[in-house]
C-alpha cells in the first residue's frame, strides 16, 4: 500500500511558512484540528485534497509518496 511522506509534507510546509489554518483554508476544511491530524497520520489525506496539497506545496505528486 502506498503511503503519504508526512514527515516531507511537513517540513515542506513549515519550510514555506504556512501554518496549519492556510492549510486548512487551503484544502476547505472546517478548522485547522482537521489538516493537523491529516499531517500527523491520525486521518488520511482524501483523495480530492492530495493534487491541491500539492499544488499549495510546489511538489510533484509522486514526491509525496513513499
């Protein structure tokens, strides 16, 4: 099964500034609980937010997955 790089999409992040809320924001959800559990592995990521991720991160789609 292919898994997220979490460890890579958060160093990303934090390495361009955004917090977890501009995450949140960015990928529509609700609050900013929802994108910090995503980046900790406690939920998935959802399959429509993983293009937007990395459009937002400046990442090729294949970089994301280990």
């Amino acid at each position: 099964m292919t898994q997220i790089d979490l460890e890579l999409i958060s160093e990303i992040r934090k390495s361009k500034g955004f917090s977890n809320a501009d995450m949140a924001k960015k990928l529509n959800l609700s609050a900013p609980e929802k994108y910090f559990r995503r980046e900790k592995g406690e939920y998935n990521f959802k399959a429509v937010e993983i293009p937007v991720l990395c459009r937002v991160l400046e990442i090729p789609m294949a970089k994301i997955f280990k």
